[in-house]
C-alpha cells in the first residue's frame, strides 16, 4: 500500500469526522434549547444560553480544525500524484 492509498483514507476518515462533529453540534443543540425552553427562571435560562453558544463554538472549532487536515492531506495526495 503506498502514500497515495494512505492519504484517500485519511481523507475519507477526516470527512466521517467532520461529520459525526456536525452530528454532535446538532445534538448538543437540540437538548439546550430544549433545558432552555423548560428552565423556569431567567437566570438558568441566561446560562443555559451561554452554554449553548460556547458550546457551539467548541464545535465550530473542532470542526475547522479538521478542516484544515482535510485540506493537508489533500495537498499531499496531490503531491504523490
């Protein structure tokens, strides 16, 4: 098996996990709008709220982040063309 094979799954395997990411913030979402919604008062509201923004900004962060692998082994494989 050479490079070239190496760096297809690698890029196959990053995209999953773009994916299964993009799962998880959808999910991650979901259940804190639903606390929010249930939560009685203003202040657990307020929080919950918080949570969900850096909550979603720890997954907007995953999710660059694998997008910049993505990118190098796209310029690898490239490069063992």
């Amino acid at each position: 098996m050479g490079s070239k094979e190496i760096y297809q799954k690698q890029i196959i395997s990053i995209r999953e996990r773009i994916a299964k990411e993009r799962e998880r913030k959808s999910y991650d979402n979901q259940k804190l709008q639903e606390r929010i919604n249930r939560a009685t008062s203003v202040s657990s509201k307020a929080s919950y709220r918080r949570q969900k923004v850096d909550r979603a900004a720890q997954h907007d962060r995953a999710i660059q982040g694998l997008q910049k692998q993505l990118e190098t082994a796209k310029m690898n494989l490239a490069k063992c063309r």
